[in-house]
C-alpha cells in the first residue's frame, strides 16, 4: 500500500506484470488448503496489455484462475497451469 501524496490516502499500484501476481495469489490460497484450482481460462475480450487508472502500464496473458472452494484440507491436486 501506498499513501497518495495528492490525496493524502491510502491507495496502490498495479504490478506491470499482473500475471505475476495472479499467480501468487493463486498459490497462497492453494497453500491455505481450502481451494482447488480447476484450471484456467480466458475471458472473451480480455486485453492483453494496457494503463491503469494512474497510467500505469500492465501486461498479461488475460488468463483467468478457476478455483473451487473445498473442504479446508483436501489436498486434491488442481490440473498443471
């Protein structure tokens, strides 16, 4: 988090390669035990590339994570991304 010079208030930056991060959530919610990731897809019209509100530039391979919530615990391996 990031505390806005501007404004005054707390705000945030996206990561250039929000990919990136989308798969580091995804593998801490998979440490947690309680999803499991039944694959990935791809939303129709997703971009590939662009600015954030800020400007801030972003690329991605517009892949999106699908996890199903299981009982916390069951270990069941998710298909290889």
């Amino acid at each position: 988090m990031l505390v806005s010079a501007r404004r005054h208030t707390v705000t945030h930056r996206i990561a250039p390669d929000i990919d990136r991060e989308r798969d580091l959530l995804v593998g801490d919610l998979l440490a947690g035990g309680c999803v499991i990731l039944e694959g990935y897809g791809t939303l129709p019209g997703a971009q590939h590339s662009g600015e954030g509100v800020a400007h801030q530039p972003f690329v991605t391979d517009a892949r999106v994570a699908v996890l199903r919530v299981a009982a916390c615990g069951s270990m069941a391996p998710g298909p290889p991304s």
